[in-house]
C-alpha cells in the first residue's frame, strides 16, 4: 500500500477483523485474560464487552467492573472495554464485531452456550467461536472468587 493511499488504507480498515468477547466480569479472572489473549492471536481488535443491567447497577457500580480490565489492557490499542445493557448482537454490530468469542470449561458450559449461539446467529447472522478454556484455567469462575472473599481468603492468584 503506498503511503497516502486512503481507499487502500480504507479497505484495510474495513477488514479488520474485530471479535467481542462478552461477559458479566464479576470479576475479571485469570480464566478471563486468558480467553481474551488467545483471542488477540486470531483477531485484529477485540471488544470486552461486560453485560450490566442499568436498572440493577450504578454508574459508578460499572465503573468499578470496567476499572480493573480497562487497567489491565491500557497499552494495548488493540482492546476496547466496554459495558453494555441490551442484547449481545447489538453490542457486537455497534462496535463492528462479526464474531463473538466465548470460552467453554465443561459440558454445563457447552449446553448453555448452546442456544445463546444458535439465537444469536439466526438474529444477526454473527457467528460464535468457542474457545475451551486451557486446563489450568477449567476451575477458575467469577463465582469462586466472589465466595473466597465473602470467607476473607486471598484471590490474588485467581485475579490478572
Ligand atoms: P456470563 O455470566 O456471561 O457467563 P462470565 O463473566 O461468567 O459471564 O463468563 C464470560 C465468558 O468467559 C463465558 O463464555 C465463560 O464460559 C468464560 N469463562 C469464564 N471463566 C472461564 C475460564 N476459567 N476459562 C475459560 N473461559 C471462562
């Protein structure tokens, strides 16, 4: 592409290949980090995109989920963090997303991505990816973290 040339440029642009990764990122785990980086191998931009219910969260509620993420990946131009209210393809089509990227640590994952993936493809025609979470990461969840610090342990190790 010559320098300058804007339609080349343009079509670049058009191309990129951009995947949402959606999430409730109550909090952001290891587990997380980890489909998202094996995500930035395969995708141009990725959008993490946390689904929060405006009618059940404060502004500053979701300022607080979005804080630790949008730290983490600060230098990386090639990651947006966003929270959305509504259905997942249309976060994904307002930030250019053809694809959506979920990861899958057992068969109860498997069954209820199911049908999430089926409706939303046949709403929007936009395709889900799975991604089986790597064994050192299958017994990582959100939920396990919130339970250790409701007992008071230490979730450092579980936290990027
Ligand atoms: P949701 O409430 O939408 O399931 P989560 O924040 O719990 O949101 O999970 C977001 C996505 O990350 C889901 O696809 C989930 O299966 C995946 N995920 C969660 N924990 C892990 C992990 N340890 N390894 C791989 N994928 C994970």
């Amino acid at each position: 592409m010559a320098i300058g040339d804007t339609s080349a440029r343009q079509c670049q642009a058009d191309s990129e290949r951009r995947a949402l990764i959606p999430g409730s990122y109550d909090p952001f785990t290891i587990g997380h980090k980890s489909i998202v980086d094996r995500a930035l191998s395969m995708f141009d931009h990725v959008v993490i995109a946390c689904g929060i219910s405006l009618a059940k969260h404060s502004a500053d509620e979701i300022a607080e989920r979005l804080k630790p993420i949008r730290q983490l990946y600060r230098d990386d131009s090639r990651v947006s963090v966003i929270s959305y209210d509504g259905l997942t393809v249309d976060a994904a089509a307002d930030h250019g997303c053809s694809v959506i990227v979920r990861g899958l640590r057992n068969a109860i994952d498997l069954e209820y991505e199911r049908p999430m993936a089926e409706v939303n493809r046949q709403l929007s025609g936009i395709e889900t990816i799975f991604l089986i979470a790597l064994p050192e990461y299958q017994s990582v969840s959100s939920s396990l973290v919130r339970e250790l610090r409701h007992y008071g342990r230490d979730v450092a190790n579980l936290l990027p």
